[in-house]
C-alpha cells in the first residue's frame, strides 16, 4: 500500500511541476500516475548505466552533471507515456529539479512515521 501511495504523490509532484514549468506538459493524473511509473523503470534500469558511463564529467562537475541526467531521463520516460511530452531540454531539466523538490517534500509531509 505504502507504494500505492508514493505512485499517487509523486503523480502530484509532477502535475505540479508541470504547472511550473513551460517545457513540458502532462495531461492528466492518469498520465502522471503513469509517467512516474515509467520514470521509475527508466531510474532502476538505464539511469544507473548513464551514471558509470558519465562518471568522469560527473567527478569533474562535482556531480552536478547527475541533474543533466536526470533530465535526460525525464525525456526518455516522455517517449513512452501518451499524454506526457518533453519540448525541450530545459524544461526537462526545471521540470526533474521541480519534480524531485516536490517529490521529496510530499514524501517528507505524508510519509512521517512510517518505519516500513
């Protein structure tokens, strides 16, 4: 259940990022829901390979070049969500920062107390 209800508060995160942000668009709670789902797998499968491979800009940016890729993520996840698009790099970019914000807000507000 705890998951069920992550899925739903960072569906939230990111309709609220997208109300922020003007380079991408996500058109309703269900694409949301099933935008953060998509962002999941794309985290768990090909964020930790872009990692390795970028880990020496990402040592030389003092790992500032993880937010990059987090917005290419963000832009890979907006190719397989109908309702879910990415117009630019930018507003990948402000909308995974803002999105991650929110997330971690929400989860902070809603998930107090939970030790599971």
């Amino acid at each position: 259940m705890h998951w069920l209800i992550s899925l739903l508060l960072n569906g939230i995160a990111l309709l609220l990022a997208d109300y922020l942000v003007d380079g991408f668009h996500v058109s309703g709670i269900f694409a949301a829901v099933f935008a953060v789902f998509i962002l999941g797998i794309v985290n768990t499968i090909i964020k930790p390979v872009l990692v390795v491979l970028t880990f020496p800009v990402t040592l030389v940016t003092l790992g500032l070049f993880i937010l990059v890729i987090n917005a290419i993520t963000f832009k890979l996840a907006s190719w397989f969500v109908p309702g879910f698009h990415v117009y630019t790099f930018g507003g990948a970019f402000f909308g995974s920062l803002i999105t991650s914000a929110f997330n971690w807000a929400l989860n902070g507000l809603f998930n107090k107390g939970d030790d599971d």
